[in-house]
C-alpha cells in the first residue's frame, strides 16, 4: 500500500512529498488494532448499557413504563451477550475498565430514574444518542476499508444502531425532554458517554 503525505511550507512554494509503502505486516497490524479497538469499545458499552437498564428497572420496575425498560434492557442482554463471544472469538483483551462501568452505569440509571421517569427516559435519549454516533461512525469506517472481509460485524454493528435508534426514540416518546433541566442532564449525559468511549477504546 502507498501512502502519500503532503507537507506545505512557506507561501505554499515547496511542496514535499513524503511517499511511504506499508508492508503486509504493517498492514495486517493496523487492521488488527482497529478490530480489537471496535470490539473492546463496543463490548464495554453494551456492558455498560446493560448496567444503566438493569439501574432503571431496579427503580421504576413496577411502574408503567417498567415494561418498555425491560423490552429495552432484554435487547441490550442481546448485544451483550454477541460481543460477549466476539471476544474471545477475535481474542480481543476487554476494557480493564469494566469494574467501574458495572458500577457508574448502574448507579447512571438508577440515580435518574430515581429523579423520575422523565429523566430516566432523558438519560436513555443521550445514551443511546452517543451510541448510534459512534456505531454509525465504526460503519463507515469498516464499510470502507473492509466491506468484505468484516461483512459479519458491519452487519451486527448496523443491526446494534437500529435497536439503539429504536431506544432513543422510545425515549423521546416518553416524554424525556419534560425531564428537570433536560438539556444540561442530556449534555452532561453525553459528555460522559464520550468520555467512556475513549477511555475504553485504549485502556
């Protein structure tokens, strides 16, 4: 493979080309990195989902809306228990992060849910809206540059986004922007989902 980097200096007078070929190793290397990267993160919040439900239902479990959370909560069960066998399938390390998402994702939906329905339904919106970001963004990405060879995970990936599209709606249909302060709540939410991603696609 070629890779070309163009480096401008001055007024745009010199023009270097800095032309590197990567071997077949180097190739594979990066491939591996960015599979082992995208199964890790997606395990880590799948399992991180799993704890928010399991946090809301422990809450509001026997209220009206206790069946759309567990409807929602026995799809993330799912998702979970693919990338559950995906690990070790790709023999992919999992996040060594996964002890403090079982706990802050557990105490995220029940500390919401306990604020009322409304912010339970707001934190699933902001979570689920961070998830289907990035799913949508890991779909582009394998689409591009291995539409063949990764077929199987692009599919589970985009079949994942539409569950988690599915979520974010549910959410917003009960009545999830009526919750206290709904756009700081939403914007800290997803502040913190970001976070999570990134540390687990390293750590």
């Amino acid at each position: 493979m070629l890779r070309l980097n163009l480096l401008r200096r001055g007024n745009n007078q010199h023009v270097i080309l800095n032309i590197r070929f990567l071997s077949t190793e180097e190739l594979a290397a990066q491939e591996r990195a960015k599979i082992d990267r995208i199964i890790r993160v997606d395990h880590a919040g799948e399992y991180g989902a799993d704890r928010i439900y399991a946090g809301q239902l422990a809450v509001l479990g026997n209220t009206d809306v206790g069946p759309t959370i567990k409807h929602m909560w026995d799809q993330e069960k799912e998702h979970l228990a693919t990338f559950n066998k995906y690990i070790p399938e790709y023999r992919v390390r999992p996040t060594a992060l996964l002890p403090l998402w079982h706990v802050a994702g557990f105490a995220l939906g029940a500390g919401t849910a306990l604020i009322g329905k409304e912010a339970a339904m707001a934190c699933t919106v902001a979570v689920e809206a961070s998830i289907t970001e990035h799913y949508n963004k890991q779909i582009r990405e394998l689409s591009t540059e291995y539409p063949d060879k990764h077929e199987k995970l692009i599919q589970t990936i985009s079949k994942f986004r539409d569950d988690e599209q599915e979520h974010h709606d549910t959410g917003l249909e009960h009545d999830a922007e009526k919750a206290p302060a709904y756009q700081l709540l939403s914007s800290a939410i997803k502040l913190g989902c970001d976070g999570a991603i990134w540390l687990s696609e390293r750590v």
